[in-house]
C-alpha cells in the first residue's frame, strides 16, 4: 500500500504529504477543542482559518526547501552535461548536508574543466605536430574511407584534405600500402611525389570500430645520405692503405732505376736491388693479403645454422688463447642455432682485439653470457685502455695497430647481423677498458 503510494507521488508530494501528516494530529485537537469549548462563533471561525492556514502553508514551504536546491542541483549537473563549465553551486559548505553536495559538485565541475581544458591542449599540440611533421599520417575507417590526413598526406597526394577524405583507400590510389608487412620500405610514385617511403601500418580503435593508421616517411634522401657516407668511408680507409703499400714501392722503384743510370755503377748495387726488390715485392703481398680480406668481407656467405652449446664454443676459443689466462664466468648452460665456423671466426676476433687491449696495460679479460627475452648476451670485457673513438670502429679497415688489418671487428658485426643478432663494442661504465657485447636470438 505505502509503494504503491510511493510510486503514485513525486518526491515533492511525498514531502508535502509527510509535512501535512505531521501537522494533521495538533491540527485536530486544536480545532476540536476549538469547537467543543464555549468560544464565540466568530473566534471559532476566525482561530479556524489561521490554524488552517499556518498549517497548509508550512507544509507547502518544507516541499519548496527541500525542492527547490534540488532543482538548482539538476540545473547545474545538466550544464556541466552540456559543456557549459563557468556555473558555481551556491551555498556550498562542509558542515551542511545540502552545502556538502554542492561543495562535491563545484569540485566535479573544476576537475571537468581542468580534464576539458588539458584534452583541448592535447589536440591542438596533436594537430600541431601533425601538420608540422613530414612524414604522411592516413587514417582510414572500416570500410577504408579516409577519414583523416595531415599536411603530408596532402602533399604526397597532389590535393587538399577537403578533396580527399572520405574517398576511399583504393580511389586514392595507396591501397596497395595498407597490406603487407609494417614497416617495410617500398618504391612508390604518387601524384605528388615519388621515391623510396617506409610504411607503417597500425590499428586503433574509434567509436569501437577498428581503424587503420598509415605512415609513411621518406627515406631516400637518408639512405643516400647512408650510402654516401659508407663510399667516402671505405674510399678513404681504401685509400690510405693502398697508399701505405704504393708510396714506398713508387719511391724505391724511382731510386734504384736512378741507381741504374749512374754511370759509375756504386759497388753494392746488388746488394741494393736485391733488398730494394724485397721490400717491393713485400709491400705488394701486403696489398694482396689486404684486397683478400677485403674480398672475404664483402663476400661472407649465409651462415649454416646448427645447434651449438655456447659453452663448450667458448671455452674452446678461450684454450686457444695462449697469450693470456682469459677468464669464464659461469652461464646458463644454453644453445644457438648458429654457423659454428662463422661464430668461431667472431670470437677470435673480438677476443683476440681484448687480449691486445689488455696486454698494453697488464690487465685481465673474462668473458661471460647470459640468457634473457629470447636472446643469448655474451659479454666480452677486458681491462685494457678502452674505446676514445667508437665513430670508426666497426668501419672496414679502421685500426689503430701498427700490423692491424681492421677487418675483425667489420667482419664479426656482418657474421653477427647475418645471425639475426647485434654486435657492440664501448668502453665499459664501471672500471676502465672496453666491453664487447654479442646478442644473438635463442
Ligand atoms: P684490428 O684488430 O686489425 O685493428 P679490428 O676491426 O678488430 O681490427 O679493430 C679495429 C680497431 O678497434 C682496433 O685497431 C682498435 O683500435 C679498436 N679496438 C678493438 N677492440 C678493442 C678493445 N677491446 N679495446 C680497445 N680498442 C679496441
């Protein structure tokens, strides 16, 4: 019966009928004393209409109290609601039940703004790094409709967004960049430019349907920058060691066939062009031995893969090593799968360039590996002067050593990468030498 009721009336009427239930006992002994005393009919009726009238209008104004911020409430909520931040709640206090939920709402008002207001700041520094970047920035609906471009995209295309969005992947012409591989780099032409783009492709969600992100950047000129930075490289170190070989037998050639003119022939000659003849002969294996290495680095063939326990490859090399006591930390007992000649050849190599390093000071050098993320990480550290300049390092040819060939470390990095994996080399953090890193996956 009380929920029916309870349904049938409004907040408001419920509190207008509470407040007139209230009033309705001292209501009625009044007017029945009232009306049973000895009063005149005139007092009576009189004394009537204002009890009446008292009681009816406080209980219309409990309802308006508890209404009326009610209302003021909703009012506020439905502006926030509406973007509308610059309201306040009045009456908001702590000590107050009503105050309590206006201070809470003036807070949820404040906190929307500062959200709108930082979300606002985001997109604009979004749009603006959006157009300020170079690369081209696509994003295409479900149905491969675009449905946002950046001043890139606008260039790469020939035409301004207001002709573009909408029309779909395949009438612009760039479907073919949203299958296959990410990233990859491919040779396109577009309408307003062409040359080698690395594509990138990502989903993101919006409106809970799946959207394709596209990106596409420019490389051509970086690996032109590359490559010619790679030929002025090897042009130089090339350079300087066929000239290291040519100087000397150039000027040896040139005094002997002077010693050859001389018209009174110095008694020795023999023993000149023999030695003269020597050296030539020794500078020009030299620069045989140099264009075989040469040959051997730009020929390196794809590597075998077997299985091979680290360990045992290790230590094997670490016997080898006859110069110095070399160290083996302990490691997790793990396998590669991994060419073992070509692996051999790497840590000869790396280890034999520790030992020089740290023969030159009386260090000491150790090696040790690890397994972590699918990969195996084999460190070799030595205590020896370390890296001053790691620019050249792995450039073929660079060496600092009076009968180096610069190869080892260009070769082991090439036998790394054909490995899938990673070769470092820097002077170590802690303590003084260098430290030679290997990555390879597991
Ligand atoms: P090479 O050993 O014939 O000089 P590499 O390519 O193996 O050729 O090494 C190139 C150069 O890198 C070396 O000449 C040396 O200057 C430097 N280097 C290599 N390993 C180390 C190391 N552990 N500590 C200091 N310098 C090193």
């Amino acid at each position: 019966m009380t929920r029916r009721w309870r349904r049938a009336l409004t907040h408001e009427g419920r509190i207008l009928a509470m407040a007139l239930v209230a009033g309705l006992p001292g209501t009625l002994v009044a007017l029945a004393l009232l009306w049973v005393g000895d009063y005149t009919t005139r007092l009576q009726w009189t004394l009537t209409c204002v009890i009446l009238l008292f009681w009816a209008s406080f209980s219309f104004a409990v309802r308006e109290a508890v209404a009326h911020p009610l209302r003021a409430l909703s009012n506020f909520l439905a502006a926030l609601r509406e973007g509308d931040y610059s309201m306040r709640a009045r009456g908001a206090r702590s000590d107050d039940a009503l105050g309590l939920a206006m201070l809470e709402v003036n807070a949820l008002g404040k906190t929307l703004r500062e959200q709108r207001l930082g979300a606002l700041e985001a997109t604009v520094l979004l749009r603006r790094v959006m157009a300020e970047i170079d690369a081209a920035v696509f994003a295409f609906d479900a149905e491969r409709r675009l449905r946002l471009v950046n001043r890139g995209g606008e260039r790469l295309l020939g035409q301004p967004a207001e002709r573009l969005l909408g029309r779909t992947a395949s009438a612009l012409g760039i479907s073919g960049c949203l299958e296959g591989d990410s990233p990859r780099t491919l040779d396109v032409e577009f309408p307003g430019a062409s040359g080698r783009w690395e594509i990138r492709l990502s989903e993101f969600r919006q409106g809970g349907l799946p959207h394709q992100l596209l990106v596409l950047i420019d490389v051509s000129k970086t690996l032109r920058d590359h490559e010619r930075q790679a030929w002025q490289r090897l042009v130089r170190v090339l350079g300087h060691e066929i000239n290291n070989s040519l100087a000397p037998i150039q000027s040896l050639a040139g005094s002997l066939q002077s010693l050859l003119l001389r018209e009174a022939r110095p008694a020795d000659l023999e023993d000149d062009l023999r030695q003269g003849l020597a050296v030539i002969a020794g500078r020009a294996e030299a620069l045989g031995r140099f264009m075989t290495s040469y040959a051997r680095l730009a020929r390196l063939p794809r590597p075998r893969l077997e299985p091979l326990a680290v360990e045992h490859w290790v230590r094997r090399l670490v016997e080898l090593e006859t110069r110095l006591d070399v160290e083996v930390l302990p490691g997790p007992p793990v396998q590669v799968r991994a060419d073992g000649d070509q692996l051999e050849q790497l840590l000869i190599n790396v280890l034999g360039n520790a030992v020089d390093a740290a023969l030159e000071t009386g260090g000491g050098v150790r090696v040790g590996w690890s397994a972590a993320d699918g990969h195996l990480e084999l460190r070799i550290e030595d205590d020896g002067p370390g890296i001053s300049d790691t620019a050249n390092l792995f450039v073929p040819f660079f060496t600092t050593k009076a009968s180096g060939s610069g190869i080892g470390l260009a070769l082991s990095r090439q036998i790394a990468e054909a490995h899938g994996g990673t070769l470092t080399l820097e002077s170590r953090r802690a303590g003084r030498g260098a430290e030679a890193k290997l990555r390879l996956p597991l």
